[in-house]
C-alpha cells in the first residue's frame, strides 16, 4: 500500500509541475526524493514519511505561487490517499521547515525532516544547483550579476523573499553556506564535495567577467 502512495505521488507531481521552467521542475523534486531515500536508509529513518515529504515538498512553495502556508495541494494528495491524521502532520511539519528562510531557516525537528532538508539543500549546491541557481534567477529577472549591487547578509525570511539581487550575490547569501548547514553524516559528505565545484566555478566566473582567462600581462 505504502508502495502504491509513493508511486502516487511520482505521477502527481510529474503532472503537477510539468510546465515548470524555475528549476523546481518535476526532476528535481525526483532527486531530492532519491537523495534523501539514500540517506534516510543510512539513517534508519522512516521511509515512508521521507518518501512522500520529498516528492511534495514543493507543491506548496511560495516561489511557483502555487501554493500557501496552509500546506492546501499537499494536504489535499494526502487525504485523498488516506493517510491518517498522524502520519499528514508528520510530513506537512516537514514540508513546512526545510525550506530556506535567510535568518529565519530553522532546523526541523526529527530525524526525517533533516534528511529531507539536507536532500533539497544538496540540490541546491554542485552543477545541478549552479544550473538551477541561473534557471531560476532568469526567471524572476535577475541579472547575472552586477559589481554595483552588493551582497546582502543576515536577510529576515520576509526580506529574503521578496529580495532579487544577482545570481551571483545568490552564492554568497545562500549556496556557499549550505555546506556547513548539513544536518547528516551522508548530506554533509555529499555537500563538501559538491561546494568545491561551486568555488572553482566562482573563480573561473571572476576570471572570465574581469577577461582574465586571455589577457597577459
């Protein structure tokens, strides 16, 4: 049965964001399922919670305007399906505290809301994310980057919502921290090696914005 309810939730959300063009497209939800499935079993966690928090964990968020706090698409798929009341509490409380919030971001409180944060968060990072990091800011208009416009640190969640900044900022004010945010033994292993993609490409970006790469002295 609980088989039957996971693979639910695979063609729901294959439907549900089949028009995404943000980077929170049906294939990333289906990595932070398969990433936190991986640690959930080194963990010894619940799978069935971490399955299902992972596959809906974006149905409700507030970048894709899909959504609202009241957690109403995940809530929804999970009653229709029947789960009880316990087990919906569990993955909604989840659902509700992994996501990134500047200052605000909280650690959630059991095991698999860890894992299923630490999942999404690695997603987050390495060449998937640094391709999912320029997807998104295209799609919200943000500018490549800009010597002119500042990183901004220590941003509040309401701030850190509606900020738009560069692309490049983004790296500074979120992805490069993730690393040290990890809540797992296997995310924070994953996570180093995914950061050092990141800063080697960091410094081939500088050296090719300042035309670096070709000039010599």
């Amino acid at each position: 049965m609980d088989d039957k309810i996971v693979e639910s939730a695979i063609e729901y959300i294959r439907i549900f964001f089949a028009d995404d063009a943000s980077g929170h497209d049906f294939y990333h939800s289906l990595r932070v399922y398969k990433t936190a499935t991986y640690i959930a079993e080194r963990e010894n966690a619940n799978l069935f919670i971490v399955k299902l928090a992972a596959l809906l964990h974006d149905v409700d968020d507030y970048k894709l305007k899909r959504g609202n706090d009241e957690l109403k698409n995940a809530r929804e798929f999970l009653i229709i399906n029947n789960l009880d009341k316990k087990d919906i509490k569990c993955i909604c409380d989840i659902i509700s505290e992994i996501s990134f919030k500047g200052i605000n971001t909280c650690t959630p409180s059991t095991i698999e809301g860890k894992i299923v944060q630490d999942a999404d968060r690695l997603d987050s990072i390495g060449a998937i994310g640094i391709a999912r990091t320029f997807t998104y800011g295209g799609s919200v208009g943000r500018a490549i980057y800009s010597p002119e416009i500042m990183v901004r640190e220590n941003m509040e969640q309401s701030e850190y919502q509606n900020y738009i900044g560069t692309t490049i900022n983004h790296f500074y004010e979120k992805l490069l921290m993730v690393k040290n945010q990890m809540n797992t033994q296997e995310g924070n292993r994953i996570a180093e090696q995914r950061h050092l993609y990141m800063e080697e490409y960091l410094k081939t970006f500088f050296c090719e914005w300042d035309c670096q790469d070709f000039i010599r002295n």
